[in-house]
C-alpha cells in the first residue's frame, strides 16, 4: 500500500501540507481552508469522520504509539522519513543522527514546502549539511538553519523528539503518534 495523499492549501498567511488520512476532511492555512470527502459524505452530511478512520490504525501496534523506531536505526549519514499524526492529519517529517542525539524536522524546503528534502532514499547530507535536492539549500544538521542558498536565514521546521531507552520517542505535544515511513 502506498503513502496517503497529501493535500497542501496556500493563502496569503502560509501554506499547510498534509498527509490525509481516512475518506473525508479539511485542511487549513490562515483564512484559507479546504474540505473533501471521497465518498460523498462530510461530517456536516452525517458522515462519521471518527468511523472512517478507524480501520487505518487498526494495522498499527498501539503499545507505545509515539515511539518511532530504534535510536540507531537513524543514520547519522541521512535521513529517515517518518510521519507524525494528529487525529487523521499527518505531517511527514525526517530524522537525523548526530552523535547519540536525534533530531526532527518537517520534510519540506522552507523555499518550496511541496519540495521534500527526503524523497525516499534519504537526504543529501554534506559535511554538516543536510542539501535541498531541487535547491541546494543547505541547512546545518544541528539545528536546521539555511546558511546557504534562497531561503538563506530560514530555518527548517522542527518536530521534537528525544532519545528513550535507545528508542526515539516523539515528544512534540501537536501530535498524537508517529510511525516510519521507510
């Protein structure tokens, strides 16, 4: 099965991009908002959103649903792609090692947000840079900051998490759950 769809929405006040889990619902950025059902049905329509998501996460061993994988499956030479969840809303998100630390960020260019910085095989990592693949941009491993290329001064946006018993445990409190996406 593959990756769900993700559904981005741009205004004037910023641009949101999200994966989109279950059959119906809505994502939003400022004044802009964006709502769909698959099957025809909304919330508002006497569809139930709770129901319809249900059946996803079913698969899923709820043991410990913010634990992400083992600390050193996390390489210190790229990136890993995860996702972290709130209710059916899921944000993709890369880990990387440094050291016996791990960290988190948004999979996305601050330049061009639709651009993932992890494809699938892992970001390009130079020195102490993770590289935007479509840009150049390149961001320190550190703490995420571009020191070169057009989105210079920005930051990538992070996701926290921590190192727990030699797993990597998503701590952010935005989210309810994380998985592996590789």
């Amino acid at each position: 099965m593959g990756d769900p769809p993700r559904v981005t929405v741009s205004s004037e006040a910023g641009e949101e991009s999200v994966r989109v889990h279950g059959d119906s619902g809505t994502v939003e950025t400022g004044d802009a908002a964006f709502s769909f059902s698959v099957d025809g049905l909304s919330s508002a329509d006497g569809g139930d959103e709770e129901s319809a998501g249900e059946a996803d996460d079913t698969s899923r061993d709820d043991a410990d649903p913010r634990r992400i994988c083992a600390a050193d499956a996390v390489p210190a030479d790229g990136t890993l792609r995860c996702e972290a969840r709130s209710g059916r809303r899921g944000v993709e998100f890369i880990l990387h090692r440094r050291g016996d630390a791990v960290v988190a960020w948004r999979n996305s260019c601050p330049h061009e947000p639709e651009v993932p910085l992890d494809t699938g095989g892992g970001a390009i990592v130079r020195r102490d840079s993770i590289v935007c693949h479509k840009h150049g941009a390149q961001f320190e491993r550190d703490d995420g900051v571009c020191t070169h290329g057009p989105c210079a001064g920005d930051a990538l946006d992070s996701i926290r998490v921590a190192v727990e018993d030699d797993a990597v445990v998503l701590t952010d409190e935005r989210f309810e759950s994380a998985r592996r996406l590789d």
